[in-house]
C-alpha cells in the first residue's frame, strides 16, 4: 500500500501541489514586505537561557542530531545548531556536536564553521569538536554518555530523529545538571523528553524552530502556507468523515482521497452509471 | 542552615538508590517461584487444544525471529509449545529470518530436546535464517528441498531424516510464529490453505492480532510473558513463563510505587513549607 | 530508450575488460578531480548558482520520476505500463547515493580516527583510552572487511577469521549494545520518578495515563482484572446486551488498549500530519535553494 | 567444585559467557559514576563499531555497486561516481572546501526530491484512513455501532484539537486558545500512554539481561520447564 508513483492516485499530486503553492505565494508575499507573525514556542525562548547558564560555568554545549540519517530533518536541525553555534560565539563558550551519521557530519563541519564565520569568530572553530561517534546505535549512545558525564555540560540541545537511545542521552544530560532542549520529529520519544529535559519542541513545532529563531521572511511566509496546509487536511477530515458517513466508508469517493488505486477505481464507478 | 526533612530527602533521592532497588527487584522475582494461578484466556486454550489435536510424528514448522531484545517474552513462550510439542511427539523445523534470532532459537533448541531425548536430524532440524520470509515461503509452498537447501549444520537437507519425503510446506501440520515484530501476516498470506498457524507474539503486537482470531486465520494466540505463564498452567509445569511476568508485574509496581511515593513526599513537604511559613 | 538505460548498455568488451576497466577509472580519476582547479576559477556568486543548479536538478530527477504519469503505451505500445521513462534509473541513481554515503562513512570515520591519532600522538590528556580506540578498530576493520571479503569470495573463510570474527562482533559488540539498550531501563525508571507529580493540569494527566497503561499492559493487570475481579476475558459475545459489553471492557487491559488505540491514535495522527507538511514545505525551500541554512 | 570447574571460562563457550557479563558491568557501572572501566568500554565499544561498519557499509557497497559493475560487468560509467564523491573529502580544506557542497547539494537535492514519495506513501494512506469514520449510524454502514460513532467522533475532535495546536502564523486567543490547550491535555494523554506502553519492552530487556547472568554466568536452574 504504498505510492510509487503519483499515478497510483492523483489525489497525492493535488494536496501536494496545492501544498506547495500556498508555502510558495506565501514566501512570495513574505518577501514583497507582508509583516507575518509567529506565536510563541516557550521551549526556544530558553535556549538563550542555557546558552548564557554554560557561559557562566564556563563548560562546554552540546548539540546532539543523534542518528539522524541525512535528509530533511537533519537539515533543518542544523540549520538549528548553526543558529546555537552563532550565539556562543560571542561568547566563546566551548561547543560539541556529536552525530551518528557520517555525511550529517560532513555537512554539520560547513555549517558549524560558516556560523563562527558569520558571527565574526573563525578562530574559535576547531573541526574536533564536531564528532563523528558511530553509526552504531547504542555504541554511539555509549560515547555520548560518557562525553556528557565527563565534561560535565552545562547545556544540552538535542534536536532531529530519535530512537529509543533518547532516554540515555536526556537523563545523562539531567544527571550533571545541564539545562536540555530537545526537539524531535519521533512521536514515540517525545514521552521521554518531556519526562527527562527543560522543554521540548514537540511535532512541527521542529520545523518553526528556525523560523521563530531567526524570523526571516522566507520561512515566517512558509509557515503561513503550512497553516493552510493543516486547515485543508482539517476540512479533508471533516467532510471526508460526513461523506462516508452517507454514502459508507468503502464508497469509491473515499478511495478517491488517498488510496492507491482509488483513482481508478473511482472512475470505473463513474462509468459504471454510479451505482 | 536546617538539616533537610525526611520528605525532601524522599523529593531528592539519590537516583543510583532506585538503580539498585529495580535490580534486585529483578532478581528476586526471577529467582523466587511465586505463582500467581491466572486465568486461562480463550487464545491460550485454543492454542493448546490445537497442540493436543497433534498425532506422534507430525511435522511442525516453527517461526522463531525474536533475539536477545525480547527474550523475556518470547523464550518461555517457545520452551513452553516446544515442551508441549515434545510430549505429542511431534517433529519440528525451525526457520529464522536473521542471524541473531538463529542463533539463540537454535541454541535453545539444543537444549531443550537433549532433556527430552530428541535427536537432531532425526526429529527436528533448524534451517538457519531467511532474509526475505516472503520469498522463502512461497519458495516452500512449491519447493521445500530446493528453497532451503541446507540446514544450519550446513548438512543437505536431503539427508536430514525429518524432513524426508518433504515436498513442500503443505506436507507440514501446523505453523507456529514466535515473533516481536510483524511476519505473522506473511504467514498468514503465504502458507497454504488449510494449515492452523498459531501465534506468540509480545503484548505489544498482541492487540492487532484479535481480527485475525476472529477471522480464523490464526487459531490460537499466546500473548507475552503472560500468555506462556497460561500455556505453563495448563501444561502443568513450572517454566519461565512464570517468573518472566512476575519480574515484568513487579517492576512495573515499583515504578508505580515510587510515583505514588514521590507525589506523597512532594506534597507532605508543601504542607510542611506552608506551615512554618 | 531513455539515456541512463543506453549508457547502463555500454559496456566494456568483454576480452581485457580488466586493463580497460582500470583505465578508464584512472581517467575517470584525472578528469573529475582535474575540474578542480577549473572550479577554483569560479567566483563566488558562480559556485552559488554551480551549486544551487545540482540541488535543483537532483530534486528535479526525484520528482519528476514520481510526478511523472507512468503508463506511456499511448506513444510507446511496447514500454511497460508500471513505469515512466526515469523509472529504470531510480535503482542506478539509488546505488550512486549508497557510494556517496559510504563515502561519507569513510570520510566519518577518518574524522574519528585523526582525533584519536591526535590525542595519541600530542599525549592530550587521557590518551591512553584513545589507544584502546584505536587498537579495537584496527582490530575490527580487519576482521570485519575481510569478513565481508569472504562473503564474496575474494579472500577463503579461514576458522580463524571466523572464530575471530565471532569473539569480536557476537561476543563483545553484540553484548555490548543488548547492555546498553538494557540501560534504558534504569533510566526510565529515574525519569518517571521525577518528573510524575501532580504539578500542573498537563503534568497530572501525563502522569495519570503512564499509570492506567502501566498496571494494564503487564500480567498484573490482567491478573487483578480477570482473576482476582473476575471479570471476562477478550471481545464480547455477539448480540450480548450492554451490560456485558461493558464487563468485556471494563478490565485493565481493555482499558490501557483504549487509551493506546481510541486516545493516543488521533493525536499521533495529528503531529504526524503536522510534521508531514512541515517535511514537505521543508524539502520545496531545499529544493529551491530559497532556505539560507546549511548550504 | 564440579560447578566451579563449569563456572570457570576454560572453554570458548565459558569465555563467551565472561566477556558478556564483563561487557555488561562495565556499562552497568556508568549507573553509579562515570569511571576509568565505563570509559575504557566506551572507546573499545566505539573502536570496535567503527572497524565492523567499514566492512558491510563501507567494503560491501563500494564493491557491490561499483567494482563489481565496472571490473566484472564493464558499465565503464560508474566510475565517475566515486571521484565525484570525493569531493566530500575537501571539506577538510579551507581553501576547497566550497567544492564538497557541490556534493552536498546533490544529496540536499535528492532528499527533497525523493520526500514526495515519502509524503505520498506515509501521510496520504493516513489522511484516507482518518476519513472513513462514520459519525453517525446509517444504512450505508451496517457494521458501525454506537460505541463506534462515539469512537470516531472522539477521534475527530482529538485530531481537530491537536493540529489546532500545532498551527504557529497568528495568535491564539479565546475560543481557539481554549481547543489549542485541550489539545496539549489531549497530546499529554498521548504521551503518557506511550510512556507506560514503553516501559514493558525496556524491563524486557533488562530481565533478559539479569537472567543472562543468572542463568548463563552463573548457571542457576531458573524454570527449566522439568515436565
């Protein structure tokens, strides 16, 4: 049951489409000057807070994407950790970045030495301290155990895809006091963060993250076409219920709105005179 | 600067003291035989009549794709149907799907048919693992000789007695699914009609697995720890199963405990702050 | 007859394939890593647009080959109606970004192994565990490629290589992460120990759903609803009146099952619907380079 | 004696046996502090996973996807790609370094590319299924009961509320503010269930570790099912 091919409904294609052009004249009116809002995310409002706590104590941040494999997601947190990286440049308070995936470390050495670029401080980038552990799950949870305990930090941020390995890094974390920051898209470790950090970015509030830290127009104009975006699989729920409700839920009008080969099917019962 | 109370030594407990308090916990439930007689549920029963409708020398092909991460669900489930199997007399297969789940099913095999006087080779073999079960059965449905080819000894299948004169999966009995994760729908897809599957997989997987019983196309379930503690009961003998669930129940009642505890002790200490304040 | 299926048919004759395979990833060598000199040439605004291009027609390829309709036998009665004309080379496009991850695997790993040479050869503080490091995964390496090498039958399956193997990866790094993942288990423990209390609205709800489903979920649960209270057992009977319907779902279990499904489902459903979008208006500003982020 | 002599590692399976538990108190022992044996464990445990990654993630796919078909099977093409790949290797150079973004962006590239697919086959399925939720009994139904209809119309308004939470471009005020916060309680349930749901696969583990020792190391007769 799975989509090779828009083809195997031309439903995927549509939302898509209409996805893509309400993020896009958003972006558009974004940039021509509209003044957009985000509403407050607390969890972001304290990476300040941390970042100024590790500055006191003098001991280093980490910044964990954990096994994230490269793709979206990892972008998006880098993109998350440069933004960190800036902030303690001006200070100068020692930094790690410990990753479990082998091209997220070779993008994360460009970004993290762009954002001591960008924030006036090349001196300050040192390329050991962006860590490639393992891509092993457990053996590079190990490694992070130990690193958080040994250099006892003062600040956590763990943002991107978590697996059960999320609950070793948090309570370590809370262990040696530091203030921790977690972020995931991985519904199934929320529970643990919640549990064990200061705050969590839950869901899609991931991917405001970079829009609420750096408020640029593009990304503020993105999460507008975002909200519509929700607004329509909303209305889609609602209306798709009420009609299955009537016409029953294995009515090709259903399969129309997202199974694969539903399209077909649907238009087969078209022909068919609709009975 | 007063000495901190009771309570909120209680709030800030050294954490390493709840380490060692779960460990042992463990322990004791593991090692001490309290038996809690449980209800037969109706899954188990069926699983256990199905065995029992077995005839000496049947042919059975068990599943086992659970590892070390499982273990204390699915290893008294499999000691207890293999016991059961035993005592039917009944000959069985092993087929895995990695490397690991091989290793410790075949090994637990070992052992336990040595205390029965089962012969390898003679009465039950192991196949070593599949990496695509989808393939492997629908390969066994038409070829059980040339899908397999060798066993885990690497001895030719065409030399091991158990399956002599085996064609194919048809010529088998009954299929039995030991499994953490989701290959009982393959089964249930792939095997040829008119062959029971039965099904052991851990609480988790256990609730989408009703619509299946209820259709048919499994005909018996034991669920988890708990289940083979059940499957012990009627068998009438004293197995992991039992222990397993006690130490799993247990440790879930210390956490509970310990929540209960620590919102006890936080509110003993705010009514303590407010009256001296 | 689409191009990456031509150039897949250009092979080598098959008579000195060996010396002509060699040259040509010689040349292949000189002429890609002789660019880049060329490259350097480039100012800066050119390596932006350079790089902004590849972005665009990696993603373009991708999607295009999903958007794409699939059934061509309108204009090409002959061609598989299961795929369009990029669909032969998703498989060859797959297999170049495997190489380029093992690639980065390799660049990953030098990455860690220069740090510990580092802290071996400038005597940083604490060296000596980097040498334990450094001593394991040389041992590893060896073992492990040569491992692999024997599964393809470059090198023969020696009992050492096996018994070596064995020692190393299933009874030490196996054991190693069945430790490490049994961790958790302390951990989860410290962790709903503290942060369960009746502090908020939020808090106390967390807290109250962590217990129903911890009791349900466990043999316990079932013992005490099904045994000690009696109650029946599995999904009611057809036709039964209310009141037994509610005795069938009234046992922890049932109850820890309702929350999971009936509950916690919808608003699953709904993060999951809210980080698809967001993935998804993500992936169109990297595709279009419009995010400043990384690249 | 007899149990001693057993007890003892002198034979290969007994080692095995040792170096488990070994393994598993030395990380056991980061519980109580971080200390010299958790550490010395820790870069063995690294060292090792880095060497057994080079063979089936590094040796495996540079010889099945590109020795293979260019020295066996002559596709002469393939060899581009691992000197483009390369490029990635400048990252450590500060004057080339732009050159490895060139690697970069095709990678960016491509999983923003291949993310419609995945958005197709993972969300889509999804937002179908959330549609066929009768909400009231009709004929065009006849399986859907009472219990059901209330089912779905708890699954609807959960599914409402919680995206009403997750919606960031305007302000959240009265009526909306009010479905938002019920859907955060609604999103507590959520985790809380998962919470307790996780906890019995963790224990899991953690008995199948301590049975390990009690039954492996130190060979106790736990329910060794007699009958």
């Amino acid at each position: 049951m799975t989509y090779q091919h828009a083809q195997d409904n031309w439903f995927a294609a549509i939302v898509i489409g209409f996805i893509a052009l309400a993020v896009l004249v958003n972006i558009l009116r974004a940039k021509t000057g509209a003044q957009l809002y985000i509403r407050r995310i607390p969890g972001l409002d304290a990476i300040d807070e941390a970042i100024g706590r590790s500055t006191e104590l003098g001991r280093p941040v980490t910044m964990i994407p954990g096994l994230t494999t490269f793709g979206v997601v990892a972008v998006q947190a880098l993109t998350i950790f440069k933004y960190i990286t800036q902030q303690i440049a001006h200070f100068a308070t020692p930094m790690r970045l410990l990753t479990g995936d082998a091209t997220v470390f070779a993008v994360a050495q460009e970004a993290i030495a762009d954002a001591y670029n960008e924030a006036g401080r090349p001196d300050l980038y040192d390329a050991d301290n962006i860590r490639f552990l393992s891509d092993r799950q457990f053996a590079f949870a190990s490694g992070v155990a130990g690193l958080i305990q040994r250099e006892r930090v003062a600040a956590s941020f763990m943002f991107g895809e978590f697996f059960a390995e999320s609950l070793i890094f948090a309570e370590t974390g809370n262990m040696v006091g530091a203030i921790q920051i977690a972020g995931t898209t991985s519904f199934t470790q929320v529970p643990f963060f919640v549990a064990a950090c200061d705050y969590t970015i839950i869901g899609d509030e991931f991917y405001a993250t970079s829009a609420y830290l750096s408020r640029e127009p593009v990304l503020l104009g993105s999460l507008v076409g975002q909200d519509i975006a929700k607004l329509l699989f909303a209305l889609t729920a609602v209306s798709g219920a009420i009609i299955s409700t009537i016409v029953g839920v294995d009515s090709p009008i259903i399969k129309l709105l997202g199974q694969p080969g539903g399209w077909d099917a649907f238009f087969q019962w078209l022909q068919g005179g609709g009975q | 600067m007063q000495s901190p109370t009771i309570w909120q030594r209680m709030l800030s407990i050294d954490r390493r003291l709840l380490y060692l308090l779960l460990f042992v916990n463990i322990i004791v439930f593991l090692i001490a035989p309290i038996r809690m007689p449980a209800s037969i549920s109706p899954p188990v029963q069926k699983f256990y009549d199905e065995i029992e409708k077995l005839k000496p020398g049947d042919l059975v092909m068990i599943s086992s794709n659970w590892s070390a991460s499982t273990l204390a669900e699915n290893q008294p489930q499999l000691e207890a149907v293999l016991i059961h199997l035993m005592r039917k007399k009944a000959r069985f297969t092993f087929i895995s799907i990695e490397a690991q789940s091989r290793d410790i099913s075949y090994r637990l095999a070992e052992r336990l048919t040595k205390t029965h006087g089962y012969e390898y080779g003679k009465d039950w073999a192991h196949f070593g693992f599949v990496p695509n079960l989808i393939v492997a059965i629908k390969g066994m449905v038409n070829d059980l000789p040339a899908t397999i080819k060798e066993d885990v000894r690497g001895t030719p299948i065409s030399q091991l007695e158990v399956v002599k004169g085996v064609k194919s999966l048809k010529d088998y009995k009954m299929i039995i699914d030991v499994t953490p994760s989701g290959t009982v729908p393959i089964w249930i897809s792939y095997s040829p009609k008119g062959i029971p599957i039965l099904y052991c997989p851990t609480s988790v997987m256990a609730a989408e697995a009703y619509t299946y019983l209820d259709s048919g196309q499994i005909t018996g379930m034991i669920t988890g720890a708990k289940g083979a503690q059940e499957y012990e009961q009627l068998l009438k003998i004293e197995g992991l199963g039992a222990r397993f669930a006690n130490a799993i129940s247990f440790s879930h009642v210390l956490i509970i405990v310990f929540i209960l505890l620590g919102n006890f002790a936080m509110f003993m200490n705010r009514a303590q702050a407010r009256r001296e304040a | 007859m689409s191009i990456p299926y031509l150039i897949a048919q250009w092979q080598l004759p098959q008579q000195g394939r060996l010396l002509y395979a060699t040259l040509v990833v010689l040349g292949a060598f000189v002429l890609i890593l002789g660019l880049v000199p060329l490259l350097q040439t480039l100012p800066p605004r050119g390596r932006r647009v350079l790089i902004v291009t590849i972005t665009f027609l990696a993603g373009l390829f991708f999607a295009a080959e999903f958007f794409l309709p699939v059934d061509w036998t309108a204009i090409f009665p002959k061609d598989d109606p299961t795929r369009n004309f990029l669909t032969p080379a998703i498989q060859p496009a797959q297999n170049v970004l495997q190489i380029i991850g093992a690639l980065a695997l390799g660049l990953g790993t030098f990455g860690l192994v220069r740090l510990h040479m580092r802290n071996v050869v400038q005597k940083r503080a604490q060296w000596g565990y980097s040498v334990v490091l450094l001593v394991a995964f040389v041992t590893m390496a060896i073992f492990s490629i040569l491992n692999t090498l024997s599964e393809k039958g470059v090198v023969t399956k020696t009992p050492l290589l096996e018994r070596g193997f064995s020692i190393l990866f299933d009874y030490t790094l196996v054991q190693l992460d069945a430790a490490m993942f049994s961790l958790i288990a302390f951990y989860i423990f410290s962790a709903a120990y503290r942060a369960f209390r009746i502090r908020s609205v939020e808090a106390s709800i967390l807290m109250f759903t962590a217990v129903v489903v911890l009791i349900g979920v466990v043999p316990l649960g079932a013992y005490i609803s099904y045994t000690l209270l009696g109650l029946p057992q599995g999904p009611p009977p057809e036709n039964a009146d209310w009141w037994t319907q509610f005795l069938h779902s009234a046992g922890l279990p049932s109850i820890a099952n309702w929350i999971l499904t009936a509950l916690n489902a919808p608003a699953q459903r709904a993060i999951e619907f809210g980080v698809g979008i967001g993935g998804l208006a993500m992936a169109i500003r990297l595709w279009l380079s419009l995010e400043r982020g990384v690249t | 004696m007899d149990w001693l002599i057993q007890f003892l590692p002198l034979n290969i399976e007994r080692i095995s046996v040792w170096i488990g538990v070994l393994c598993t108190a030395a990380i056991y022992s980061l519980l109580y502090r971080e200390n010299p044996i958790y550490r010395f464990f820790e870069h063995m445990y690294i060292g090792l996973a880095a060497g057994y990654s080079l063979g089936p993630l590094f040796v495996d796919i540079i010889y099945r996807y590109w020795i293979e078909p260019i020295w066996g099977q002559g596709y002469w093409a393939w060899a581009f790609v691992v000197p483009y790949g390369m490029y990635l290797y400048f990252i450590f150079s500060e004057r080339y370094g732009w050159i490895s973004r060139i690697v970069i962006g095709t990678l960016i590239g491509a999983s923003a590319g291949l993310f419609f697919q995945e958005f197709s086959s993972r969300y889509l399925p999804q937002l179908n299924s959330t549609l066929q939720k009768p909400l009231w009994v009709t004929s065009a139904n006849p399986d859907v009961t009472g219990w059901d209809v209330f089912g779905n119309f708890l699954f609807i308004a959960i599914l409402l509320s919680v995206l009403t939470y997750f919606t960031f471009s305007y302000e959240q005020r009265g009526g909306v503010k009010r479905v938002a916060t019920l859907g955060r309680w609604f999103l507590m349930i959520g985790l809380g269930a998962i919470f307790g749901n996780t906890v019995m696969a963790r224990m899991a583990l953690l008995i199948g570790r301590i049975y390990y020792i009690l039954s492996d190391w130190l060979m106790l007769p736990l329910g060794r099912g007699g009958g």
